[in-house]
C-alpha cells in the first residue's frame, strides 16, 4: 500500500499545479462557452455553430491538421534515421560530438534571429533566388514566404528547429538497448532490417511515445516562426490554430475562442483516450491469454 501512495505523494504538488491553473480554468472556459457574449444568459450550441460555420477556423484547422500530418512523421522519421546513422558507424568518429552538437545548434538560436536569417535567405532579392538565378541564368524574383510554397518553407523552418532535440532523445531511447541482443541477432544470422524491425523499434516503444508528444507539442509553437516571416495575415496555405486565435483576441471574440479551444481540445483527448482505452484492453487480453 505504501508504494502505491509514495509516487503520488511525490506528484501531488505538481497535479495541484496543474488542476489549480489549468483545469479550473479550463472547466470556465467550457462553462462561457455556453454563454452569450456578457456570459450572462445561456445559448446552448449557438457559439459552436458560428465556430463550425466560421470559413477562418475552418482553413486555419485544416492548414494545422495539414501541418501535423506532414511535419510529425517527417520530423520523426529523419531525426531516427540521423540517430540510427550516430549511434552505429558514426559514433566511433571523432566528429560525433561535432555533428551532435551542430544538430542540437538551432535550439539555441532565438526565433527572431533565426527568421532574420531565413528572410535573408527566401525573401526576392535573397540568397536563394541569387543561386537559382546563377545557377538556371534567369531571373528569380520569387517571395518564398508569401507564395505557394509558403508551407515548405515552414515545414523546413520546423524540421530545421526541432530535428536535433529529436535526434537527441532517439539516441537516449537507443543507448539503453543492450548490445548483446543485437549481437545475438547477429549471431542467428539476422540482418540489419531484421534487427531493426524486430530489436530496435520494440525496444523504442516508449521513446517513440515520447517523441511524438513532444513533437505535437512543438509544432504549435512554430507560430513564432510563421508570424515572424509571414506577419499577422501570412499565405492561406500556413494560416494556423494560432493567428486565428489571435485575432479573434485583438476583437475579443471570448465566444468563439471559448468554444474553439473546447472543439480542439475534444479533438486531441478523445482519440488520445481511445487509444489509451484500446491499448489496455489488448494488454489485459494478452495477460489473460498467458
């Protein structure tokens, strides 16, 4: 009994932070969302029909969901391979420590400096357009940040950012398998796939959980980036969550922005619970079945 009650005594202070500045608040948040605009008299569903109906929310959702659909498998898929290639060959090299650390560099930079040199780079008389004119000998005058390829220039911006703390947490997750089940593998005359479908992504499981939270969790925070090269009213195709929310702060659109954090919150909890919800029960069937 007192090693059920120890964790949670440890816990406790940290859940009453959290229930105290975030889940109070938040059970206001689904209470005015109910509300008119005085949060006087009650409307019922009348605040999240404007949402639903609200052309805005609905391009900013799909550009977010486009966003996290693209970038969170890129960003997971690169940084593992950046750490599959550091933890093996790589890491005998004397420049391992080299390459990590030029990784790990972009976090360090600050946003504004960092969307000053890519404005550099993307902007009409930048870098890039220099090369490409050099390069084809025609004359490139494209906005990188304000055209249709806005959305590549802020999935590299965020891959550019984050693939490094990424790398850093895959190459945690892969010291602590054993080398010896690899060379046990090794010796059944299992190959380089093999080994990896069959040792390296199992014993992965719960770094993976990791990285994709924190992934998730960091791509809401390239709105610094997309407001700092793109301003306030940035391409349709990279209007986000974030400068909707944004502007309807500036006309104090409490409604709106009460019952669209309701809907996205509903949209992350649920299937996360489901889920949640399927693995225990296809892990008490494979108890059961033992």
């Amino acid at each position: 009994m007192r090693k059920k009650i120890t964790p949670w005594l440890f816990l406790a202070p940290s859940l009453l932070g959290v229930i105290g500045f975030m889940g109070i608040p938040f059970l206001d948040v689904i209470r005015r969302s109910f509300l008119d605009v005085m949060g006087r008299s009650f409307v019922g569903a009348a605040n999240y029909q404007a949402v639903w109906r609200n052309e805005a929310f609905l391009l900013a959702a799909g550009n977010t969901l486009r966003f996290l659909a693209v970038c969170i498998p890129l960003l997971m898929a690169v940084s593992l391979g950046l750490a599959l290639l550091l933890a093996g060959k790589a890491k005998e090299a004397r420049d391992y420590g080299i390459i990590r650390t030029t990784m790990v560099l972009p976090l360090a930079v600050p946003a504004a400096s960092m969307v000053l040199i890519w404005k550099m780079v993307l902007c009409r008389d930048g870098v890039l357009n220099q090369w490409l004119s050099g390069l084809t000998g025609e004359l490139w005058d494209t906005d990188w940040a304000f055209s249709g390829h806005a959305f590549p220039v802020l999935t590299a911006t965020y891959l550019w950012k984050h693939t490094g703390y990424d790398m850093i947490l895959w190459l945690a997750g892969l010291a602590g398998i054993p080398d010896e089940m690899y060379e046990a593998a090794r010796i059944d005359g299992a190959g380089a796939m093999a080994r990896f479908r069959y040792i390296t992504v199992p014993c992965l499981a719960g770094t993976f959980c990791l990285v994709g939270i924190l992934s998730v969790v960091n791509s809401f925070r390239v709105y610094r980036e997309a407001y700092l090269l793109a301003g306030p009213y940035p391409d349709a195709s990279i209007y986000l969550i974030p400068h909707l929310f944004a502007h309807w702060f500036l006309n104090l659109d409490i409604q709106k922005m009460t019952a669209a954090a309701v809907i996205i919150t509903a949209a992350f909890l649920i299937p996360g619970g489901l889920g949640w919800l399927l693995a225990r029960i296809l892990s008490a069937g494979e108890r059961k079945g033992e």
